[in-house]
C-alpha cells in the first residue's frame, strides 16, 4: 500500500530510498532519487537535453527486449516498458526529466530520473498506481542488466551522433553557398592581403571557393572523429567487467541498440578501456573546435571585406538584416559573422572543459561525464545553428563592388611583385617604394621612367594572369 498525504491541497505519496523517505507530489512521474538530485543540483537551471532523454529511452527499451528475449523479464512488464519508452521517444513525459544536466555522480542522476519515469509510467499502463514499484521496479526491472557508467556514456555517444548528422547537413549547406559565390565571383578581381597588407591580386571568387575547401576539410574531420561514437561499453555495466549482466544479455544488448535506434552501432573490444575512457568525446570536440574555428576566420574575412562601407575595404556587401546603432542612423552591422564569431569563442571553451573534464577521470570511471555532453551537445548544437544562419541570412546575399575591388588593385604597390621576375627584386622594391612615397600608381612610374614599353608592361601586368599559375614575365617578354 502506497502511503499517501495531503498537504496544502495537494497530495503526495511517500517512497523510500536508501537515504531515507521523501514525500513526491502524486501526479508526477519521476521519484524519490530524481527529486533528491533536483534539489541538489540547480547549477545551469536547464533542462536535459530532449536527444538525451530520447537516446535514454531507446537504451532502456533495447534493454527491456534483451532482457525478456533471454527470460530475466517477465513479457507483460517488457511490453509496458517498452510501451512507456516509446512515448518518451515520441516527446511525451519529457517535462519529468527534472535533473539539471550538470550533476555530480557521473550521472546516476539522470540515469534514475529515466528509470523512475519510466517504471512509474509502465506501472499505470499494467493498471497500477504511480510509486507502487512492486509492480515494476526502476532498479530491478527498468535497469536490468545495466549501471550508470554503461547506460550514460552509450546515450552521450547516440546522442552525439543525433547532433553531429544535423550539424553536417548545414555544414553540406554552406559548403554549396560557398562555391555558388566561387562561380559567381570568378571574374572579380580584388587585392589579396597577407599580414593585413597588400599582397598580390586574387580574384574574390578564389577566396570563396578556398573558404569551400576548408569546410569540406572540417567535414571530413568530423565524420572521422565521430566514427569512434559507434563503438560502445553497453553490457559492461559498473566498470567494465560485466557484472550482473547475463552472458546472453552482454551479446545481445548491442546488436537490438542497433535495431532500435537504426545506427550502426558495435561493442567495444575492451568494454573495460570504454567504461574508463572519454577520449573519443575529446576527439569529436576537437574536429567541432576546428570547425568552430575555421567559421569564424572566414567571418573575420567578411567583417574586414566588408567593412566601411565608404571608409573600409567595401569590397562586399553583406544583407543588412538590422539596425546597427540605438544612436547613429542609417548604421548597419555585420550580426551574423558576428554570432558566428561568438559561438566559435564558446565552442573553444567548451573544447577546453572537456578536455579537462576527459583528463581528471580516475581509475574505473570518468566521473564527469555529465558536464562534458552539457558542452559537447552545446557545441554541436550551436555550431548547426550559427551556420543555418551564416548560410541564410548572409553568405547567400553577399554581393560584390567589383569596381571598387578594382580599382583598389590598379592603385596598390602590391602588383609590382608580377615585375619582380623581369626588373629584379631591388628594383622593384624602390619603385615600391617610389609609388607609396609619391602616390603615383607603380604603372605611370614604369613608363614614365621608360623601364618597359606601354606593351611590354601590359603583358606583365595581366591582373587575371596574376591570379593563377603561369609563365613567368621574363618569359612572356623573351616570347
């Protein structure tokens, strides 16, 4: 009999665990230890991660399967099990998830508030009342066969996958914006910078496409290092070792994982080196942190490229998407590059937590699991979101001032190093030098002191031959 009390109007049951007994109000679904873990951890005051909950349900359906294909569960609990899972998967009972997602004990917590909720919620569709746990137990019954340390390092590893397959279609996303731009931008010709300044000529499509090239790159470093989320220490249970976990339950637990969630999913060789090591989630971070990086100095590019309008480079025009100024009118910023920036900033510090988080591990277990899905899941979250808005409110409306970017190459000294082959580097160091003392554009200087001919000059000074490989100008004038 379920002990039960009013108080202010509201009714409570009463469970017990092995602190004590603690009054839980009648209509939820979670229990006595996710209430505890509640009022101990109000740290980011946040809720779990839904993909989180969702990949916590698969594995305790693909484990209440297992369990009843080898007799250690009786079918009629199995199915309300798996009935309960399967609405929690749907988007129901996700408000019961109440355990905030930083939590000490390398996430018991949250592995309880899953057990809990799901037993109280397979108890009722048997027909019983919520707490009455002789009728499915959450420790017994809903955690058979598993611990904390296999069951939450599985769902960090489905749910990193989750995250990473939507991070990757926006990141295919903008790798496409980048090289429509290429195409696009092929035939403006534009100044390039090293060292912020003047280099040689380029022509703008080229930057686009090499910003294609990089996050192509950072795809496939992504896809590498998310190869090794596929392999986990499911069946290992505490700390490896597999205790409590029958012979038959340990082959099989993986393989209907796998069923459940449609991935491809393997058992670690050494379910031990899994239960103990976070390395793999390091190396995710790390390509997300590469990534990160590489989108926020191509941002860089475009705040610079873009900047002025009038008193900057004002080589392209980003979409104006708001006001830039509560006092200066008319003034409109670069917000998008900008957010982009900031998430990148976070993403590198998320990277460092979970560096350290992986490091301070001890002996069987990482006790720090939860804060370091709480900044990967972060991290590949915003990394999708910033580029679903780099992509749609501006990489594809940036349009070129193919004038201006003109006009900055045909008054820059940097062409003189096409001259250099032919005069030799001195001398065109000081007409270099000569051009930015007097302002005179290093062309009149050529011809006004009659070093080559007005046709000699114009074959050298080819600004599109400029921005690819070819002969040199010694070789264009012995032709």
């Amino acid at each position: 009999m379920i002990e039960k009390k009013i108080v202010k109007g509201k009714e409570f049951r009463t469970e017990q665990d092995s602190i004590g007994k603690k009054e839980i109000p009648e209509d939820v679904y979670y229990g006595v230890q996710s209430l505890r873990a509640a009022e101990n951890f109000r740290i980011t005051g946040l809720s779990m991660h839904p993909e989180v909950i969702n990949s916590l349900a698969q594995i305790k359906k693909a484990a209440a399967v297992t369990n009843c294909e080898i007799g250690m569960l009786e079918k009629k609990k199995a199915e309300a099990i798996v009935k309960a899972c399967d609405e929690i998967i749907s988007g129901k009972f996700h408000s019961e998830f109440i355990v905030d997602p930083i939590q000490g004990g390398a996430g018991t917590s949250i592995n309880m508030n899953a057990n809990e909720v799901i037993a109280n919620r397979a108890i009722e569709i048997l027909g019983g009342e919520k707490g009455d746990y002789s009728v499915i137990h959450p420790n017994d019954d809903v955690n058979c066969g598993q611990s904390t340390n296999d069951v939450i390092p599985t769902a960090g590893k489905i749910t990193s996958l989750k995250l990473l397959k939507n991070a990757e279609k926006e990141l295919y996303r903008l790798d496409e914006a980048f090289r429509k731009k290429g195409k696009e931008f092929d035939t403006v010709i534009k100044m390039g910078r090293t060292q912020m300044q003047d280099a040689v000529p380029i022509r703008l499509g080229q930057e686009f496409m090499a910003y294609s090239a990089a996050v192509q790159r950072d795809i496939n470093r992504m896809e590498k290092a998310q190869e090794e989320m596929h392999t986990l220490n499911m069946g290992g249970t505490a700390i490896g070792t597999g205790i409590n976990a029958d012979e038959e339950y340990l082959r099989r637990i993986v393989p209907n994982l796998a069923k459940v969630t449609g991935m491809h999913l393997v058992q670690a060789y050494d379910l031990i080196d899994a239960t103990q090591n976070l390395d793999p989630f390091v190396a995710v971070s790390g390509a997300v942190k590469a990534c990160a990086v590489t989108l926020s100095k191509i941002a860089n590019d475009l705040r610079l490229m873009s900047s002025g309008p009038k008193c900057g480079f004002g080589e392209i025009n980003l979409p104006a998407k708001q006001n830039g100024s509560s006092i200066m009118p008319g003034k409109v910023n670069p917000v998008i590059p900008e957010v982009v920036n900031q998430v990148a900033f976070n993403i590198i510090g998320n990277d460092v937590t979970i560096t350290m988080a992986a490091e301070a591990g001890q002996l069987e277990l990482n006790a720090f699991e939860p804060i370091t899905f709480y900044c990967l899941f972060q991290s590949i979250d915003t990394l999708a979101y910033a580029v679903e808005t780099f992509v749609d409110n501006c990489v594809t409306g940036i349009t070129a001032n193919e004038d201006r970017c003109r006009e900055l190459v045909e008054n820059s000294v940097g062409i003189v190093t096409a001259l250099s082959p032919h005069l030799g580097y001195s001398r065109s160091a000081q007409l270099a030098k000569e051009a930015l003392r007097t302002g005179t554009p290093v062309r009149r200087l050529v011809l006004e002191q009659k070093i080559l001919t007005e046709d000699e000059l114009n074959q050298i000074l080819d600004i599109k031959k400029m921005t690819e490989p070819g002969i040199s100008g010694r070789e264009l004038l012995n032709k």
